[in-house]
C-alpha cells in the first residue's frame, strides 16, 4: 500500500520534491562546486556564476503551491506547537524498525504527481550516499547521507507537508527577515507575544542551538533517532540541514556557542549533497544494499525505536 502525494489531498505542495526545486532557486550550488551529474530538473533561475542580487524576485515567482506551504508553514509553527509535537513523537513508541527498514518503509511515500520521476525515496536516498561514496566522505557521513531523509515517515503518520518539510529556524524569539517569505509570520500567533519579540526572546546569548527549539520537522525527528550513534558532525548535518536562515544567510548569531560554529563547516559540505545530487540514473537497490547493511551495522543496532 502507498500514499500518495497528490493535489487531490489537499496538500499546498503538489510534491515534496516542489520545496527542494524552490530551494535550488533561493540557493543556487555555489560557483565552482561540481555538479551532480545527469541533473534531474533544470530549474530557471540557477546559474551558479550569478550573485544572489541578480536572481529573479524568488517569492514572486515561486509557484502558488510553494507560496501556500510557506503560508500555512508559517502560520501555524508556533512555540507551543513545537513542544506538543516534541511531545508527541520524541517518546519513540510507535514502531521498532532497523535503518534500511525504515528507508523501505517510506517507500510507501511515493509522489505519484511527480511527472519528473519514479524514484523511490529509497533511490533518493542511496544517490545521496553515493554521491557521499564517490567524493570519498568518511563511512560516517556517507551513513549520514541515507539517513537524513529519514524523518519525513512523518507524513506516513498524518502530519502535514508544513509540518515535516520546510526550511527550519528558532521559534520562541524574534523572526529573522531573512527567512523565506517572512511576511507570512504576521498571521502567527507567535508574532505578537512580547515575550518572543526580541533577538533573544526565551533564550540566552551564547546558549547554543542545542537549547533553542526550532521549528518541528523531519529534520529534528532524525536527529533525535539517531542522536546515540552518530558522531556530533553527523548529527549536526541531521538536525539543522533545512537552518538555511544560519548556514546560509549567517542569521542567529546571538544564540549560537562555540560547538555551533566549529560545526558551521560539516553542515555547508553537506548541503551540496542535500540539494545537488538527484540524477535520473535509477541506483541499484539490490546490490547496494550490501554495503549498507553493513554500513548501517557500524554505527545503529539491529533495530531503532521510531
């Protein structure tokens, strides 16, 4: 059994996938990096040679579909919000599966909207690692790499795109400008208590993002998955890969400490293989999979509590 990704679910995104190519438009693979090979969309917008000043007015020209996730993402990914789902899913009672039992078990996720592709989100996994392998990346961050998708088993659970996919960034303090579609945050609650309106907000300068709740997503969800087993570069990859208000646009300096900028650099070098590296060279599942099981035996028991 599937669940499908449709407009007739009601959902703003058509795809998944549709966030992703947006943030291939907001941020464009830095001029010079490889790229991936047999790239799988060309998206209008993304020449690597061009300053970001020179790219098209992204917001205006996102798809209406893009612009209504950013809405109602922003609307409803309150403080209070983020405590209840915490509470909701971090106790880990829902299933006990292994690693490559989970990634076969999002399979059932499938973007059947999708005109681009029949990739499994299996394949979209493994091409991440094997883009990870091929560059020569420690055994760590290649697991790193077909793990962190990991987390959108969210959506299998009834959560809503905006509340599995979605750029992160702090809740209970004041909202950077630079976020995308900022505007969208007038109509959050959060946006008028006193108590969050300030650069600090709830928190205290220096503090670390280790004490700061971010918006709650698939990225959060993994890294607390995998938080026992993975080495803190990993981990940091895991939780903050959609921060792009930090690691792309230097946003929240007042909140971070020391372990988050020597950790700064792991997320950057990741996020080249987040965004870049979706070809349409369908990877061989079956003969990989030896090599990550025992990958996956490495690092993670036989089972994790999901």
């Amino acid at each position: 059994m599937s669940i499908e990704i449709s407009p007739a679910t009601g959902q703003p995104l058509k795809s998944l996938e549709e966030w992703e190519d947006f943030l291939k438009v907001r941020y464009p693979q830095p001029a010079g990096a490889t790229p991936a090979p047999e790239v799988k969309r060309v998206i209008v917008g993304t020449d690597p040679t061009k300053k970001e000043v020179e790219f098209r007015n992204y917001e205006a020209d996102a798809r209406p579909t893009v612009r209504e996730f950013y809405r109602q993402n922003h609307l409803h990914q309150t403080y209070e919000f983020g405590k209840a789902k915490r509470a909701e899913y971090l106790g880990r009672n829902r299933l006990q599966m292994g690693v490559w039992e989970a990634a076969e078990y999002l399979n059932q996720l499938v973007d059947d909207s999708d005109p681009d592709t029949d990739m499994s989100q299996l394949d979209h996994l493994l091409q991440t690692a094997e883009q990870l392998r091929r560059d020569g990346q420690p055994r760590w961050m290649i697991l790193t790499g077909f793990v962190h998708d990991l987390g959108k088993i969210l959506c299998l659970w009834g959560e809503p795109q905006w509340a599995v996919v979605g750029d992160t960034f702090p809740t209970g303090c004041a909202y950077s400008d630079k976020i995308v579609f900022p505007r969208f945050f007038e109509a959050n609650p959060d946006r008028h208590d006193p108590r969050f309106q300030t650069p600090l907000g709830v928190y205290e300068e220096g503090a670390g993002l280790d004490s700061v709740q971010m918006s709650w997503g698939h990225d959060e969800y993994i890294y607390q998955v995998c938080r026992d087993y993975l080495p803190i570069e990993g981990l940091y990859m895991l939780r903050y890969h959609s921060f792009y208000p930090w690691h792309r646009e230097g946003e929240y300096g007042q909140l971070l400490n020391q372990q988050d900028r020597d950790n700064l650099q792991w997320v950057l070098r990741f996020n080249k293989y987040d965004l870049y590296t979706k070809s349409h060279s369908k990877p061989d599942a079956k003969a990989l999979r030896p090599y990550y099981e025992d990958l996956i035996a490495e690092y993670f028991p036989a089972k994790l509590r999901w």
